[in-house]
C-alpha cells in the first residue's frame, strides 16, 4: 500500500517484488500530481461510484482509474521514467 511518502508491505518477503513496488511507486507519483489528499478523495469517490455500479468489491477496486494504470503498466520496468504527468487520467 502507498500512503505518501511510504510503501507499506505487510511480508517482508514482498519487498523485492518488483512488480509490487513499482505497482505502488506509480500510485505514489498519482499522489503527488494529486497533491496527496485529493488523490485519497477521488479514489475513494471513485471506488464508491464502481461499487454502486459493479456490486462487487474485486471488481470496483480494479475499476479505480488510479489502480487501472498501476495494473496496466507494473510490468513494464521503463514505464516510471518514461509516464507522463497526469497519466491515470486515459482511464478515466
């Protein structure tokens, strides 16, 4: 979990998941283009609207714009020097 400025990992053997860390480190770029707090608000609107909508937590968790890049792009070690600013928003 990423809460700005930090990783949280609750196994110390995720920690050299690269997958997973980089996962988080683009939900901490997310955070500071955000500013941090309005990224906590929209993300929790926003997973409240796909809850509402999918009825099913996996589902609306996944749907998040912020989660969607994160997945989409975890595997690509490039994609953090490369990503644009602001970039969650082509999924919105």
């Amino acid at each position: 979990m990423a809460v700005f400025p930090f990783i949280l990992i609750q196994n110390k053997e995720l920690a050299g998941n690269d997958t997973l860390i980089r996962h988080e480190q683009i939900h901490l770029k997310q955070q500071v283009e955000m500013l941090v707090i309005p990224f906590y608000v929209i993300y929790l609107i926003n997973y409240l609207i796909n809850l509402v909508i999918y009825r099913q937590h996996d589902k609306a968790y996944r749907e998040i714009i912020f989660e969607r890049e994160a997945y989409a792009n975890e595997q690509n070690g490039d994609y953090l020097s490369q990503r644009p600013v602001w970039s969650f928003m082509k999924y919105v």
